[in-house]
C-alpha cells in the first residue's frame, strides 16, 4: 500500500501549490479525504485509493507525467540551457514538476512532438537502441526527392562514410515533400540521410512518437497531458 503524507501528496501533485500552501489548504479546513474533512498535514493517505479533494475538487493522483508538447523552432530539448529557451520553459504551471525531462530530442531548428516525461523506465524502454520505436516526421526539402531515395532509405543507408542506419521508410508526398519513418535516433539523422543524397531538409516536424499521433490542435509552443491510451501507445503499436 504506497502511503504518503497529505501535503507531501498535495503538492506533488499540485506543482504551483507549495508544501506550506498545502498546510494552510489543510488548517483552512479545504481538503477532504474520502468526503471527510482533514486537517492535519502530517495524515497518511493511500495514494492509490484515497479521494482528496480541495474545495471540492479532485486531485487525481499520477505517479508520473507524459506531455505531449509541440515544439517550435529556436528551442532546445534540454532540461536546462544557458543561453538557449528548452523545451521545459514552455510548461504551464500546472504541467511542472521535479524530474521531468525531454524523452528524445529534436534540433533546436526542428519543430514536433517531444515526449516529456519524469518517468526514467519507460524513457529507457523507448530510447534504448534495441526499442526500435518509429518515429514519424514530415520533411520538405530544398531539392526534388531523387529516383532511388526510397528504396536506398529502406536499405539501411550508411551515411557520414562509416554510420550505418537501420532501414527507414519514406514516402514522397510531393517532388519536395516527404514522410519519413526512423526505427532510431541518430544525431541530425534525417538531415544527414538527405544531405548523402545531395540534397538539404529546410523544415522538419515529428509528427508522432510510436502509435501517439501529434495532436492537430496543439499549437506551437503548447502541451498536453497525454491520454491513458496515448501512453500505453508510446510502446504498444503496431
Ligand atoms: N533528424 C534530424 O536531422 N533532426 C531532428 O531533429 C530529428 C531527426
């Protein structure tokens, strides 16, 4: 049974709320458990089973969050940056919490889905070089795509003389437009495949991560949490 200390929850939960708002939610007589007012900081709640509510209102408990943000251009996907705004600048208030990370990344000049996560077990299950989970982007080019393009992507390219890639599926949507589906995640690596075909990508989205499709009505610069379903979709696709 995962006990843990109500304002210990409340503000984990609540990332705009502090441990000493949660204690003055308590004194002030707000929060109930399971319907019933409680009003010492220090109670011990089953996390997953207790109801808490804060006026009313209930806090449902996750473990872990999974964003789904829509990054646009000029941003990096690191936790944090010197120079440069990431990605976690970009979270509301209500979508921060200690631990989160980027799952992945895209350049600073590419635009997309980027996972967002404070879960290190499914990340790792994700990125590491054996998950093979597709990544999807839409990709226009400077140039028209070459005759030979697609079956030399489906090949396993090797690109930079010595980099070997796994085969990679594209699919010409126009002379200079182009999906392309990557089974890894090699640095700059569609840029890089393109590059080897005299070629040059001038924009390039993720559009989804495994079987979760990048939210159509996620503006640039916005992020969402993603759906149970969504979740599960992350690492169950077909
Ligand atoms: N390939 C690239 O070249 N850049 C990205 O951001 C993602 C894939």
């Amino acid at each position: 049974m995962p006990l843990m200390r109500l304002d210990k929850f409340i503000s984990g939960q609540m990332p705009e709320v502090s441990r000493n708002d949660a204690k003055e939610l308590l004194k002030k007589g707000l929060v109930t458990v399971d319907g019933v007012t409680e009003k010492h900081y220090d109670y011990k709640l089953d996390t997953e089973k207790a109801v808490v509510a804060i006026s009313g209102e209930r806090i449902v408990y996750r473990e872990h969050l999974y964003i789904m943000l829509n990054k646009p251009s000029g941003v990096v996907c690191a936790v944090r940056d010197k120079i440069t705004p990431t990605v976690m600048e970009l979270l509301p208030p209500q979508l921060r919490r200690p631990g989160l990370f980027p799952a992945g990344r895209l350049d600073k000049d590419s635009v997309g889905f980027v996972l967002l996560t404070d879960d290190g077990e499914l990340a790792h299950r994700m990125l590491s070089p054996s998950s093979h989970v597709p990544k999807k982007y839409f990709v226009r080019l400077e140039n028209d795509v070459e005759s030979g393009v697609t079956e030399l992507f489906k090949s396993g390219m090797t690109i930079d003389n010595d980099e070997k890639c796994l085969p990679a599926e594209l699919e010409i949507l126009s002379p200079k437009e182009c999906f392309v589906t990557l089974h890894e995640g090699k640095f700059h690596q569609i840029k890089r495949m393109f590059a080897a075909t005299e070629n040059t990508v001038v924009y390039l989205k993720r559009i989804a991560i495994g079987g979760v499709i990048l939210d159509d009505k996620l503006d640039e610069g916005k992020a969402r949490l993603l759906e149970d379903n969504e979740i599960k979709g992350l690492i169950c696709y077909d």
